[in-house]
C-alpha cells in the first residue's frame, strides 16, 4: 500500500492516489496525506485507479476526509474505482455524499 | 532501553573450588571487582551456600569431593527455578568433550585457569547483563499474563451487561433462524429481534465499522433504543431515525452502523425494509422467485437527522415467504486458498433452497462447504425470516409481571393531533404509555395497541385519506395504496384526529372507553343492514379486529365517530395473535 499526492498547479486541487488496499492500515497515511495540505485547497480528488480493495474502515477515513473539508460543503471526487471498489462505495450509498466518477 | 528493574550496587558471587590456593585467588580477584563473594569448598557445600546466601552468579570448579561441579550446577540450578542464576565453570579441562559435559549439565560457561582478571571481569558483567535481561522479560511475561487475565475477566462482566441490554429479544421466535456468532460481542455485528406491541415484529440486523470494544459499545445504545421504542409501540421509521441520531451523536466521525431494517406484519403480511449498507437482502417468494433488497440509503450515524431519511420500501407478502439478511461477513468468508465465498456463490446457494429445506441452511452449508474447517471467521451474522400466518406465531407476547403498584384508577384524557403532524408524528406510543399507567391493562398492551391502532389506521386512511382498502387486496395495488398515502398525507390541511380515552376501575378488573374522532365527512353507517357491509364498506379486516376484542363497537355522529368499550380483569389475557 502506498499513497502518493499530486497538487494542481493552482494550488486548488489535491489528488490522493491511493494503491494496494485501503484498510485500517492506511489510516495514518491518508490522514497525513490532507491534513498537512494548506487551506488553499478547495477540491480533492481520491484517484483509486491502483486501489484493489476497500474495507469499511476506508469509508470512515473518507468521511473523516469530508469533515476535515467542510463537512456538506466539501468538494471530493472519487475517481477510476474499479468494480469491487465500486461496489462497496454503492452497497453504503456513498454517492450521496461523494461525486464517484 | 529502559531499565524497569535497576540492580545497583555490587553482586553476590558464590565461589567453589577445592584448591585453597585457586579459591582464595578467585575470590581475592572477584572482590576486588566490588562483588560480595561467599566461599565453598566442594559441591555439597556449595548447594548448602546457595540456599543460605542465594547468590546472583556462581563460579564452581568441575572437579571437587562429596559432590563434583556438574552436579552442583544441577542442583543449584532446580533450585533457581525460572530464576535466571549464570553458573560458570572453573576449569583447567582443554578437551572438548569435557568442556561441552559442562554445559550439558546447565552450566552457563567456562572460565579457564589460570584466571585473568579482565576475563573474569568482562564474564561476569555480561552474564549480569543476561540475568537482568532475563529477570525483565519473566517480569514483563508475568505483567501481560495478570494484565490479560485482568482483561479477560473485565470482558467477562462486560459481555453480562451487554447481553442484558443488548439481548437478542425474540430471536428464538418459530419462524426466525439466524446465526451469529457467539463471540459477536467484540466483532461489532448486531442482530435483534423484538414483537411489537400489536403483534409482528421488528428486526435489526447490523455491522460496526471496526472491532473490538468501541464497536461493542455503539451497539449498546442501539439496542437500548431497538427495543425500548419497538415495545412502546413505535413504528420503523422512528426507531430508525431515533438510532440514526443517537449514533451520529455518540460516536466519531468515521465510524458507523451498516444495517438492514426489517418490519414484519403478520396480520396484512407485509414487509417494511431499510436497508443502509448492508449487502442485498432478498425476500424469496414461495415460487422460489426472488427479490433483491438493495441498500438504498446512507449507514446509521453518517446523515444528520434533518438529512436522514427513514424511507421504507414496502412488500406485500404471502406465508412463506422468506426473507434473507446477512452482513458482509458471508460474501467474505475466506476458504484455505484466500478466496471469498462472494455474491455468485450466495446466488447458486439460494437456488439450492428448496433440497436444503430452507434459504437459510442453503446457505449455511453453502458457506460451510466453501469454507471447509476454516469456519473460524466471528463476524458471520445471518438472519431469515419467514412470513406466517399471524394465528401460526405463538409465545411471542411480550407479558410484563403484575405490578405491585395501584396506579390510576379513574382517569380521562383526551387528546388530538391536526394538519401535518398527522403526516410525522405517530400519536399510539404516546397513547399506550398513558394507558400503561395502569397496572392491570399492562398486561393487555397488546390488545390496546392493536385497538387504539386500528382506530388511529381508520381515521386516517380511510376517514380522512379516503383510501380504499380494497386495493390493499392486490399486489399492485397495495404499491399504489401506500403511495396514494404518502401523496395525500404530504398536502393535509384542516384535518384533526381526536382520541377521548376513559378509564373506570372494577372490583374485578376494569373498562377502557376509546372514543377516535375524525375531521373526515364519515359515512352512512346507518343504511348498513349488517356488520359485515359496515366491514367491507369501513376498514376491511380492521373492524373485524376491533369487534373480536371489545365489548362493543358504535358508530356515531357522521360516521366520523368510533368507540370501542374495552374490558379488562386480572385473568390471564387472550393470547395474542
């Protein structure tokens, strides 16, 4: 598991890649990968092409990500989910909350 | 690292040699070194020291009278028990095999003679260094091993009270089966069951985010209210909403409750599901046709309560049918190679039903022979619900004990809702809780449950709504029936329900007088030449109900007016159905 970040070259967007499984494991990581952002960030993008599995401790640190961005206001994009990963995100209707691209 | 234990100050060495010479040198040499040194002159004498002096490190020559070196070192040694005690040999032996006896024996080392200080020195400074090691890990072994056990018995209590909060209600009930496992308490899955008052019942099958103890604990307010709010009478989407909040409340962002919803009337037979995250349920038909059951909102504790929805979807059912839940922990379940049963597997397992006598066991044995001897996974919660008869479910009432308390004899209330709190707010848990005050009707919640109930369905759907209960008989219609409701409710204006409640006390028992009064034009209930036309004209199987459990039953004013006189005695109540 690794999880790399990207900014956009206007500082707005930060993209999270996260690979492997996103579980409990990566909790720490993903925490560190936003919090230490700065507060010119307004959209995040979690890229899951590389990401093979979701449990659902990952869909807590994705909500601790939307509170940490504003809560109802937050902008967060889920992106290239594979099927499984796709399927998880639906079963929890996640898509209220999230745009799953 | 950290030194828990500090030895300060100098050893206690025990020396033994039969050469005055070696031994004096030995011990002149060793104290020099700031250690205390106790002197043997054989084997024998040596073990005596021991027990006497109980020394930190022991220096014995192999070859003494009475009891030689190798045979001290055994003695000395079962007497340390787990105390680590270096014993090293004095020796001017130079053959190997000779030198490895030593150690068979249980000596620690040799030191060769003639001795040389630094060696001396180096030795048993780092045969200090081992036994202090040593005392640290026994200490940290003997820490963890009470620490756990402190645990287990603090789990222990704790499974007690959480198995009474959190018990598993009318899971025993004839027509549920289910499996969870019995380690459950801290694999953060919940399963409950629980009659309501009224007859039918409500299910609560769930998945902690996590493990262990927070998963255990955010089970408990769910029970509490599960079941407190179930036998007040309250219907699925208030128990829903209530939990939702309460959970979004106590616990962290991030942590949350998958879980899947179920209300089962045995009297209309039908279904009323929520399903929040937890894998499609499926209602089997007793065709073997099936419906999925989609998770189609939101875990408990994601939404705030203005944003929580508490929609159900409706189905009609026959006897026999079945209904199936499971959390994840089914499609995970692993065989020895790492695969996961899955969602193809649990299909095929369905379509087996019928040789395995129920969905339930198909799919049991289907896991069971995917899994093989690896079925070791806690977090496996499954449930199955067949619909019956409600005549066909028995020992589901919900008795409470007489009180010993008096409580209100002679009482009257009266009490209404209008506009649009007729749309939200369910009036019948409030109702039943003053009814309840009295000691002898508690017995009978049941009964008066299903009265005010059925008075409170007619007034509303039927005198106000005007709906026809005759599409409630069909399949499509009864869809199109609740949808209807919904519609009308949302744009109610000017209406009103009045409840006017009465109560008298006996020398044997007691009468209850309901009166339900509705805004709605009523009808012509006079032209009704008997009671079966005022049946199929007024409120389908719901009169028939109302009349099998009261005295009496009259329509008055417009037909907008119901009462129902209610007796009670202290005899044992009528068995609900």
């Amino acid at each position: 598991m690794a999880i790399q970040t990207r900014r956009s070259e206007d500082g707005r967007t930060l993209t999270i890649k996260i690979e492997g499984r996103f579980d409990f494991s990566t909790h720490q990581v993903f925490r560190d990968a936003y919090e230490h952002g700065d507060q010119e960030v307004i959209h995040y993008v979690i890229d899951m092409c590389e990401t093979t599995y979701l449990d659902s401790s990952a869909l807590g640190m994705l909500l601790l990500l939307r509170d940490y961005a504003g809560g109802d206001t937050a902008r967060i994009s889920i992106e290239n989910c594979n099927n499984d990963v796709r399927r998880i995100l639906t079963i929890s209707n996640f898509e209220q909350l999230f745009a799953i691209q | 690292m950290d030194e828990p234990l500090p030895e300060k100050g100098p050893l206690r060495v025990l020396i033994a040699d039969d050469s005055d010479s070696d031994r004096l040198i030995l011990q002149a040499m060793v104290k020099r070194l700031g250690h205390d040194v106790v002197a043997a002159e054989d084997g024998f004498a040596a073990v005596e020291q021991y027990r006497v002096f109980h020394p930190h490190i022991v220096l014995l020559d192999v070859m003494m009278p009475r009891m030689d070196g190798m045979e001290a070192a055994h003695e000395i040694k079962a007497l340390a028990g787990e105390v680590l005690v270096p014993v090293i040999f004095l020796t001017s032996l130079s053959d190997a095999g000779a030198l490895a006896r030593c150690l068979e024996s249980g000596g620690d080392d040799f030191l060769p003679k003639p001795y040389n200080r630094i060696i001396i020195e180096a030795k048993i400074n780092a045969f200090n260094r081992m036994r202090l090691m040593h005392r640290t890990l026994s200490h940290q072994r003997d820490l963890i091993h009470a620490r756990n056990w402190q645990l287990l018995q603090e789990q222990e209590v704790a499974k007690r009270v959480f198995d009474n909060v959190a018990h598993t209600g009318c899971l025993n009930a004839s027509n549920i089966q289910h499996h969870a496992s019995p380690t459950s308490i801290f694999n953060g899955d919940v399963l409950f069951a629980c009659p309501r008052p009224s007859g039918g019942m409500h299910i609560l099958i769930g998945d902690f985010t996590g493990h262990g103890l927070p998963a255990a604990i955010g089970a408990m307010p769910v029970a509490e209210i599960f079941y407190g709010m179930t036998s007040k009478g309250f219907g699925c989407g208030d128990v829903l909403r209530e939990i939702n909040q309460k959970l979004k409340r106590i616990l962290p962002t991030g942590m949350f409750c998958c879980a899947a919803f179920i209300e089962a009337d045995f009297h209309l037979n039908c279904l009323r599901v929520w399903n929040g995250g937890l894998p499609d349920g499926y209602l089997i038909r007793g065709n073997g046709e099936r419906e999925i059951l989609t998770s189609n909102h939101l875990p408990l504790g994601v939404l705030s309560p203005e944003r929580f929805a508490a929609a159900v979807d409706y189905y009609r059912t026959e006897p026999g049918d079945t209904l199936l839940f499971a959390t994840d922990g089914i499609l995970e379940a692993e065989n020895a190679d790492g695969e996961m049963f899955g969602q193809d597997r649990l299909l095929e397992a369905l379509d087996s039903a019928e040789e395995h006598g129920s969905a339930f066991d198909a799919v049991m044995a289907g896991v069971r022979a995917f899994t093989g001897a690896h079925l070791v996974q806690d977090d496996l919660t499954i449930v199955a619900l067949e619909m019956v008869e409600e005549e066909a479910l028995v020992g589901l009432d919900n008795r409470t004990p007489p009180s010993a308390l008096r409580g209100p004899a002679s009482w009257d209330c009266s009490y209404s809702i209008s506009d649009r709190t007729l749309g939200h707010f369910n009036p019948l848990p409030l109702l039943l809780h003053i009814c309840m005050e009295v000691p002898g009707l508690r017995r009978r919640s049941g009964e008066v449950y299903t009265l005010l109930s059925e008075l409170y369905t007619n007034a509303l759907e039927h005198g106000i709504l005007g709906l026809p209960s005759d599409w409630k008989s069909s399949p499509e219609g009864f869809g199109r029936y609740y949808a209807e409701r919904e519609r009308r409710l949302a744009s109610l204006r000017g209406h009103r329900i009045e409840f006017t409640l009465h109560h008298r006390t006996s020398r044997d028992g007691g009468e209850l007088r309901i009166v339900c009064e509705d805004s709605g034009p009523g009808f012509d209930y006079k032209d009704l030449l008997g009671p079966d036309e005022a049946q199929a004209r007024y409120a389908g199987r719901g009169l028939g109900l109302l009349r099998q459990l009261s005295v009496s039953l009259d329509f008055k004013g417009a037909g907008n007016q119901v009462e129902v006189l209610y007796q009670w005695d202290y005899s044992e109540p009528r068995s609900q159905g």
